[in-house]
C-alpha cells in the first residue's frame, strides 16, 4: 500500500492544475459567443414546447369532436323492462301518502 502524505498530494495537485490553468487562453468575446448560443438553444427549446403543446391541445379536441360525432344520435332508454317506462316517474316505486 502506499502511503503519501496529503499535503504531498495536495501541493503536486494544486501545482498541476496551475500549471494547465495557466495554459488556457480564452477568446475575447467567448462569453458572449457562449451566452448567444445559450439563449439561441433557450429560444429554441421554448419554441418547440410551444409547438408540441398547440399540436397536443389541436390533437386532443379532435379527438374529442370525433367522439362526440360518433355518440348516437337518439336518446337511449336507460331503464328498458321495466313496466311503466313511458310515464315521469319510469322506474320509481309507486309511494302512498298517508293522510294520518
């Protein structure tokens, strides 16, 4: 196992990273190259957002006009067999008021 003393290590290290830092040139206008192209990708991404929801939207109330159409025309019987389907009170025991 080999055992090295961290302040070794730590110096060696932060040497390092000095030594490739100090290499390293930026271009004069990379920030605003950087940000361009940044808010280009924002703008971007927001207006596809944008497109996919309209397209969901449009997709949904078609599909939902479809089915609509679709829905049968006339009214169904809800409670068919049972004998006094035609008067007001289809399918609703027949009540007797007391008059006590």
């Amino acid at each position: 196992m080999n055992h090295t003393d961290p302040d070794r290590t730590e110096r060696e290290l932060t040497e390092a990273l000095a030594a490739l830092a100090g290499g390293v040139r930026a271009a004069p206008d990379a920030y605003r190259t950087a940000r361009g192209e940044w808010l280009r990708r924002e703008r971007r991404r927001r207006l596809v957002l944008a497109v996919l929801i309209t397209v969901v939207f449009a997709l949904a109330t078609l599909i939902g006009l479809w089915v609509l159409n679709e829905a049968p025309s006339h009214s169904g019987v809800i409670f068919s067999g049972l004998p006094n389907a035609g008067l007001p009170n289809a399918g609703l025991p027949d009540v007797q008021v007391s008059t006590r």
